[in-house]
C-alpha cells in the first residue's frame, strides 16, 4: 500500500467550458494527489476517467450551473459545493473561476484547507470579477498576465500560464 | 468542414448570421454550427446545419475533424483551437450590443489576434473576406500562418508553482 497519508486530496473546480479547459491544462500539478475535479457538466466524465495515474482515477462531482445574475440556482451551487467540500474534505483546492471556485475557496477556509486561485487567462485587462473576490481569500492567488501581477500586498503573482 | 462555436451561454447572432451569409455564398463549403440556444427573434441559420450545444467529447471530436474553425472570443475556444492546430477566425462578443455581461473577450481578441494561424473579425462586413481568407488557408497544406500544436499542458513553470503549492514544500 502506498503512503496515502502524505499524499495531498487536491479539489479542482472550474465551472464548464474555458475555465475548465485552463484547469484540466494544469493536471501535472496534481498527478499523484488524490484528486477530486469539481463543475457545472457531467459530460467531462469520460475524459476524467481517463486521466488515470498508478491505478488512481480521480473522482468527477457535478454541481449545477448558473451565472451570478441566477440567484436561486447560485444558491443551489453553493449548497452542492459546500456538500463536496464537506465530504471530500481536501487538503488543497484550486480554482480557475468562476462561481463555483469563489464558493469553494471561501467554503475551503472554514475547514482549513489551503487555497489556490489561478484567474483565467481570458481575463487579460483586469482581473476577473470572481477573481477579485475570490483571490483575497486565498493563499496562492495567480493571473496569467504578468502586466496584472502585484509584486507586494494582497494583488495577484505571475508563474506563467496555461499556454 | 468549418466548425462554428459560440460557447454555451449565449447565442451569438452577428457571427452566426455572418457566417450564414457566407454559407450560401459557398454551397460547396460544409458547415457546422454549435450557436446555443437562439430565442424566438433569434437568428437561425439556413444554409448549415447546427445544435444548440455539443457535450465536451462531440465538442472535442468537432475540433478534431475540423478543417477550421470559427468562432467567439471564448478561451476554451482558442485553446482547443491552437491545441488541435486548426486556422481559428475570432469575433469578440461586446457587451454594449448586449452579447456578452462584460467586454473581456475585446481584450482576448487584441492579446491571442496575433498568434500563428488566428485572425480577429469585429464587424460583420469583415466577415466575407475574412472567411474566404480561413477557407482557402484550411485547403492549403503547408499553410505558412499555420502554427504547431500547443503543448496539451500548461507552462512547466506554472505546474511548478502548483506542485510546489500542493505538496507544502516551499
């Protein structure tokens, strides 16, 4: 049996579409990691399972979809996020946004696990507005265009992108 | 075949319609169009065929069989573009037309316009020429815009700072 002790259980969320593309794109960060993928499609399944290492395929956990002007739905989001959260119980979670990462990231806070917030690289004037509040919240907050990062303070570091 | 996407949030009926006019213009070019979920004004095409959306698999054999591809100003749209290789034709949703909550797609446009083999559209009289240009650059092999296939994987130094991130050893 292998050391399952040490090995960090990664919860990677992205709602579908581009930020789940930018997300997938870093899946060598977390090889080896028990790793969880959190989003808004159930038609990733396939290609999750796929992504298999030492016998080890991660687990997919679809939560529903809504845009930050869909309150009712959001709310419903949040509930099915703090439901993973609560169960899978990670040790690191990582976002590329939107709504589903902002509501993780602060849901991760509470059981002390620790954060990453990588803002999507469509976002190439300013910071995305989920990034904006999402990013204060976490321990590692990236952007993807240097001409955004903040050397000092609470702003965003550049380590490069998904491309 | 050139392949239209226009993401799943919206439709997005200035580059589709666009793209319509072309299609009857050149009835030996097939098209597909993935162009969401029009509303009752909305645009429907008449001269190619499409769906609202594709599951991310038929989106990925999509890009895959492509000869180019046409679409929003959408990540997922160039990355899998640039990632397959194919010529990609962007048009940026604004948001004073309504087409998008934001103009963030404007600035992607400006920042991915200029890599190998995309070229930007912003108007809708700019498309006929500008399609013309994708079809005539998908039949040619050796397409000298054409770039490589990106890499499947991030920037190595970006998964570095992750795994660093991940695994506590700073």
């Amino acid at each position: 049996m292998t050391n399952k002790v040490d090995q960090p259980r990664v919860l990677a969320v992205a709602s579908g579409g581009g930020h789940f593309v930018q997300l997938r794109r870093m899946r060598t960060a977390w090889a080896g990691c028990e790793v969880h993928y959190v989003t808004t499609s159930d038609g990733y399944r396939a290609e999750i399972a796929a992504e298999e290492t030492d016998g080890v395929r991660p687990e997919l956990h679809v939560v529903p979809d809504a845009n930050r002007w869909q309150k009712l739905r959001l709310l419903r989001q949040l509930l099915a996020i703090a439901w993973v959260v609560l169960r899978v119980r990670p040790d690191v979670i990582v976002s590329t946004g939107a709504a589903p990462g902002y509501f993780a990231i602060r849901l991760g806070r509470l059981i002390g696990a620790r954060t990453a917030w990588i803002d999507s690289i469509a976002n190439t004037e300013t910071l995305s507005l989920a990034g904006q509040r999402a990013g204060k919240h976490a321990d590692l907050f990236l952007t993807q265009w240097e001409h955004l990062s903040v050397e000092d303070g609470d702003g965003p570091r550049f380590e490069g992108s998904v491309l | 075949m050139i392949f239209l996407t226009v993401g799943t949030q919206l439709p997005f009926d200035r580059l589709t319609r666009a793209v319509d006019a072309w299609a009857a213009a050149n009835p030996s070019a097939t098209v597909f169009g993935q162009i969401a979920q029009p509303d009752a004004s909305g645009y429907r095409p008449k001269n190619f065929e499409t769906c609202a959306f594709l599951e991310p698999a038929e989106v990925e054999r999509r890009f895959q069989t492509a000869d180019a591809v046409i679409g929003h100003a959408g990540m997922g749209t160039i990355i899998t573009a640039l990632t397959h290789a194919k010529p990609l034709l962007i048009m940026p949703r604004r948001a004073h037309l309504s087409e998008q909550r934001n103009d963030h797609q404007f600035g992607t446009a400006g920042r991915f316009g200029d890599k190998p083999g995309v070229s930007v559209i912003h108007e809708e009289h700019e498309a006929k020429d500008a399609i013309d240009r994708l079809w005539t650059r998908a039949r040619t092999s050796g397409d000298p815009d054409a770039g490589p296939a990106i890499s499947p994987v991030a920037e190595a130094r970006l998964t570095k700072a992750l795994r660093t991130f991940i695994w506590n050893d700073a």
